[in-house]
C-alpha cells in the first residue's frame, strides 16, 4: 500500500485520510466549507457574466469577480485579532448568513453596478476573518501533527468543488439568468450557516481578551518583525495572486468558454494540491517551493499568442498545478508561528493573499482595457516571474535554515 511522509511521520494514506473523517468535528468543517466554496464559485462566474454583459468592460468584470478579495486586507488590519479572540462556530456562522444575504442582495433586478460594488467590497470585509477562524478551528480539531493532511484536504475538496461549480454555473447561466444563479448561490451560504450551527460543538476563543484593531496590529507587528516569515507571506500573497489576476480574465478572453476554462484552472490545482500534499515525502515537497512558483506563471506568459480553447485549457490546467506551492509555504509558515498566534498568521496569509488577488484583477483588468486580455495576461505572468525570482533567495535561505523543523502543534 502507498506510504507518504507528512510532517515527518509516515503515515498510510488512506488510514490518514480515514482518521481524519472520524474526527468529531472535521466532516461538518469539511462539508459546510465545501458549500460556502460552491456557493463562492457559482456567485462569482454570475455576478461577472453579469456585470461584462451589463457594461463589456474585462475590468468591472474581473473586479466583479475578485473584488470582494480588495477588502481583505482592511479586515486583516483592524479585525484579525477575532480570529483567535471569537468563538468560532458563531463566528463562522455568522459569516455565512451575512455573505447569504448579500449574495441575495446583488440578485436584486435593476440593481445599479456602483451598489453592486459597494456590496461586493462590503461582502470582502466580512469575509475577512473567515480564514483564520477556519484554519485555527482546523488546527484545534485535527489531531496533533495533523493540519498539513488536513488543510490538503481542504484544498483537493475546494479544487473538486470549483470544478463542479463553475461546470455547473456555466451550465445554469445557459438556460438561467445570472440573478437566479445568484440566489442560488445565496441558498448555499444558508445551508453552509445551519450545518455550523448545528454540527460543531460551542469552542472557547484560543486566546484571551476582547478583538480590537490594537491587539490586531501588534500581533501583526510581531508575526511581520520575522525575516523568514516575511519572505513566507511574501510568496504566498504575490505571484500566486498576479497569476489569478490572468485568471480573472477567462470571461473576456473567452465569453462563452469561461467557465471551462475556471474548472481546468481547478482541476490543476486540485492535481497539485493531492501531489504536494500527500503523495512527496516532506523532505521532497520542501524543495519545491520556488519551482512550483514558477510553473505557476510560465504557461500564462504565451497568452499574448491568442491560443485557440483546446490549447488554453492545456496551459490552464498545467500552470496551476503550480498552486501547489501554497502548501510548502503554509506548512513552512506554521513550523515559523508559535500556536497562540496561529490562527491570526493563518488569517494574515489567508487575507493577503485575497487581497493581492483582488489588486491583481484590477490591474489586470485595467491592462487588457488598454490592450487586450491575451497580452494582460502575458504581463502578468511575466511580473509574477519577475516577483518570484525575486524572493527566490531568501526562499531558499529560509528552507535550508527552518525547512525542516517539525510543525509545532
């Protein structure tokens, strides 16, 4: 039977995965994310088609799109410190019914496109503190040297429900309106909300006190003040979020094909994540940081080549199994954080990436308003590769030195 190392202990595959879904709590975090992820996926391919049928601008569509993702960084630098400092069932709760409503909001006929965008930064904000409530709840629930196998599952899960999402989006949005896809997208973060409240168990905060924007910026100030953390979050925030900035061009680059080419992109990803996160023995993932980066950006660079749908679904597909290189850099990430901070340092990754995602797809979209979306997204993979070479010392420096200490627990 297949053997793989994760986080330096052999563990046989399908008893890992096994034990994890026999740990209280996990499934219901595993399935109520999976329709909070579905439910992102469908409303998102609407409320772009939506907004490039309303105005045939690429930039308001990919802002359309990723735009929530602009927020996040306001969130990680006044509300991050809930995190660790909220009980997490009603805080993700919480977020789920807030993000329902406002799905079912941006459905409303008529609706004109500077509100939708003032919904659509207001759902980032939100969003915010979602991912280090999530990632440190996981961190509680798993069992000890389990979060590495556990967040890989979360991210093949999130691969397998993107694809279905945006195959199943495109279908809808062909015999449905974007509206109505919507609303079925807001019915999902309600059912993601019922299965939190009544599947997980009331949890204590991990750390004392009240949540405010002084204990948000100190602990950041802290996790920041690391030399190797900081080239850490550095590559996961930059050239993986140039690179979806390409991808928040698929619907102007190829209308009708859009959501084929958002399910390649997750098939890709879902390749990546299942190899680098359960397949390499931790010793081999831990090189592969800066080459994953690197594929990552490469097939995007050819774009400005117009190459035909067959082609670019390929391309697509190939450069993100690049995304791979996320779960070297978290696990490398949490071997660097002490626990008491991991939940915030989970939300401060988790939070700049999205950030930089939204960024790039307004940049992206401002390029191929200039230009066209083919050659935006040969600019941006080159300024990805550019990012990427850039870091790629200090990456290095950090691995030899910290690569391979356990993960603290």
């Amino acid at each position: 039977m297949t053997k793989s190392v994760t986080d330096g202990v052999t563990n046989d595959v399908t008893h890992g995965y096994k034990s994890l879904f026999r740990t209280p709590e996990f499934t219901p975090l595993f399935l109520t994310s999976a329709a909070s992820v579905a439910a992102q996926t469908m409303a998102g391919l609407a409320l772009g088609t939506l907004v490039y049928r309303a105005t045939a601008s690429p930039l308001l569509s990919a802002v359309s799109m990723f735009g929530p993702s602009l927020a996040q960084m306001v969130g990680a630098t006044l509300l991050m410190s809930g995190a660790d400092r909220l009980p997490p069932r009603a805080t993700l709760a919480g977020i789920s019914v807030a993000l329902g409503a406002a799905t079912a909001v941006l459905a409303a006929p008529g609706l004109p496109i500077w509100a939708v965008f003032v919904v659509v930064l207001a759902q980032g904000l939100v969003a915010s503190l979602g991912g280090g409530v999530r990632w440190g709840l996981l961190n509680e629930v798993v069992a000890k040297g389990g979060f590495m196998l556990g967040r890989s599952v979360f991210n093949m899960m999130s691969g397998l429900v993107q694809i279905s999402g945006y195959a199943v989006g495109g279908a809808l949005l062909a015999v449905l309106s974007p509206g109505r896809v919507l609303l079925l997208a807001a019915v999902l973060h309600g059912t993601a909300a019922l299965g939190l409240r009544l599947g997980l168990t009331a949890r204590p905060p991990r750390a004392s006190g009240r949540p405010s924007v002084t204990a948000t910026w100190r602990a950041n100030a802290l996790l920041w003040s690391s030399r190797p953390r900081r080239y850490v979050l550095l590559a996961l925030w930059i050239p993986n979020g140039l690179v979806v900035g390409c991808e928040s061009l698929y619907v102007s680059y190829a209308p009708a094909d859009a959501g084929t080419l958002f399910a390649c992109a997750a098939l890709g990803m879902f390749v990546g994540d299942v190899t680098v996160g359960r397949l390499l023995p931790r010793r081999v993932r831990g090189r592969l940081g800066v080459p994953l980066l690197v594929l990552l950006a490469t097939p995007y660079a050819f774009f400005f080549l117009h190459p035909p749908l067959p082609l670019a679904a390929v391309a697509v597909t190939l450069a993100s199994v690049g995304f791979g290189a996320s779960l070297v850099q978290q696990e490398r990430l949490m071997s660097l954080t002490p626990d008491e901070l991991a939940g915030q340092a989970l939300g401060l990754h988790s939070s700049g990436m999205l950030t930089m995602q939204g960024v790039s797809a307004a940049l992206a979209g401002s390029v191929a308003q200039l230009t066209s979306s083919a050659t935006a997204m040969t600019v941006m993979a080159l300024v990805s590769l550019g990012v990427t070479a850039a870091l790629a010392p200090g990456l290095w420096q950090t691995r030899e030195r910290y690569g391979l200490r356990p993960t603290p627990q």
